[in-house]
C-alpha cells in the first residue's frame, strides 16, 4: 500500500469484515423455523387502519396486523407517506465495485476517511469497495455508473499500485437511506400507534443490524430497550436534539 499522501493512521485489530448475505440467510432461516412466513418480491403499495387493525396492501393479497414495522430502507419514507406521516429521510446512491478473486494480498478493511474509500478483500479473494462519489447529485438512481468506476479505478491504483493490472469483475449500486443527522429512526410512529419505523441507517445499518432488532423488538412488545431510547427517537428532529454522527464513509 502506498502511503505516500497519508499523514497518519489507525489500525484496530479487533475489528473484522462481515459479509452480509450469510447473515441475511441465518436470520431468514432462524425466522421460518420459528414459523414466520417470508414473502419476497412483494411490494407493499398501499397501508390503511381498519378498525383496531392496520390493513397492508400487496401484489399476493391483504395483511391484517395489530402492529406493523417499516424497515424499508432508501424507500422508509415513502412507505411511512402511506400513513400520512412524514419522516425525514432521503435515498443517497453509492456505489460498489469487485474484483476478480485473487490470492491474499489485503488483510485489514482499508478506509481513507479524507475521500469515503474503503475496500477489503472477501473470503473467495475479490477485492469489495467503494468511495464518496465525486459529481453525485443527491438524487441519482440506484444504477452503476462509468464515472464510479474510473473514480475507484483510479483511487485503487494510486492506493495499491500493484493492483493495476487487477481486472474488474462486477460493480453494483444501492441506497444510503440518510437521516438529517445520519444516525437511525428506531420508533413508533406519532399518532399512528402500532406501526413502527426502523430506517435512517445511513449507510451503517448492517454492523448494528443485531443491536436495532433487539431495540425494536423490546419496542414492538411494549418493552423498554437496553439503550438509546431518547437518542432515536423521530422527534428529535423537530426538537433539536439530534446529535450528528461525522463518520459516514463512502
Ligand atoms: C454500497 C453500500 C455499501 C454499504 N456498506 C455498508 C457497510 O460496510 N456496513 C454497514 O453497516 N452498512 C453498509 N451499508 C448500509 C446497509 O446496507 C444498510 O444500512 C442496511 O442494509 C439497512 O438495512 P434495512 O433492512 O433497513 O434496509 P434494506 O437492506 O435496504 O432493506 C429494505 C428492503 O425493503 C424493501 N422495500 C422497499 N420498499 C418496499 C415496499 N414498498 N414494499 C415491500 N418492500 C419494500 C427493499 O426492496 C429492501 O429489500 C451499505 C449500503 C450501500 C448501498
């Protein structure tokens, strides 16, 4: 690795890499053993309160609940504007890119705050990482673009030199969902009691994901949660009292 622009470093060898499909699949296997019906490509359109009940409108028919949980990422807010409740987050696009596999040659996670890149090398050898993108408008849509991958090819090379000659292999683009001080929205919401929001991640909601699903369990079940329960809370907003997180990367 190149050093050569780099005034100073840290190096935390507690911290690792967790790779987000296996653990998607633990949880979605834990959920069926415990009886929960998954329904995938279904999407919510529509959400209205019948009686005592919330009422869900998809593609494969009608769910009534008692209690219902947003967790629809960059897409929150609109899911939480079919309840007529404005939630003040928005859909940032970044990008990722992945390399051939290649034998060992990155051990730590690599992260350049200055400029967001990180990039760290998975178990089958490809090397995954992304950077703030240069020219973004705020409002582009989720779909890799060719200035991304010149900004990370370039990055990469200047970082690593002895990469140049690694070959791309895919690249792929989703959403930051933002919140006004980038830290989550984990509540329920005003005046629609019962339905609850858990979005706002903002671009780090995969390594606290076991920590937000024990908090909006204890939530949902009318508990109070282990920790944070002022901190994110949707009202913090309009009361000033949000504490802005600065270390976003990418
Ligand atoms: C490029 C990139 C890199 C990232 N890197 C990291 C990282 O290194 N570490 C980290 O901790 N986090 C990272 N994140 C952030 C992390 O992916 C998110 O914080 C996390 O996935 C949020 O989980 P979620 O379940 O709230 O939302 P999502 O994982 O976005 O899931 C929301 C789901 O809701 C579905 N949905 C939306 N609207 C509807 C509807 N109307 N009806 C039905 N379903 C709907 C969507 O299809 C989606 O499946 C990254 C994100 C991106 C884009």
């Amino acid at each position: 690795m190149s050093c050569a622009t780099a005034l100073g470093g840290a190096y935390r060898k507690g911290d690792g890499v967790l790779f987000p499909f296996p653990l998607l699949y633990g949880y979605a296997e834990a959920l069926r053993r415990a009886g929960v019906e998954i329904r995938t490509r279904c999407e919510v359109t529509s959400v209205r309160q019948v009686g005592g009940l919330f009422e869900v409108i998809t593609p494969s028919g009608p769910v009534r609940a008692k209690k219902v949980l947003n967790a629809a990422g960059g897409w929150s807010s609109s899911v939480a504007g079919m309840l007529g409740v404005e939630i003040p987050t928005r859909p940032v696009r970044h990008q990722i890119m992945v390399s051939e596999p290649l034998l060992p040659v990155l051990d730590p996670m690599v992260v350049t705050i200055k400029d967001g890149f990180y990039m760290s090398q998975g178990p089958r050898g490809e090397l995954v990482g992304g950077i703030k993108e240069s020219g973004a408008h705020g409002n582009d849509p989720a779909r890799s673009s060719i200035g991304f991958c010149q900004q990370m090819s370039r990055r990469i090379v200047s970082l690593f030199p002895r990469l140049s000659a690694a070959r791309m292999m895919r690249q792929w683009a989703g959403f930051y969902d933002m919140s006004p001080d980038a830290n989550p929205i984990l509540d329920e919401l005003p005046g629609r009691e019962g339905a609850f929001v858990a979005c706002g991640f903002s671009g780090h909601g995969f390594m606290i994901s076991p920590a937000v699903g024990d908090f909006m369990a204890s939530l949902i079940v009318g508990e109070r949660p282990r920790f944070g329960r002022e901190a994110y809370r949707l009202s913090r907003f309009a009361e000033g009292k949000g504490v802005h997180e600065t270390l976003v990367i990418g």
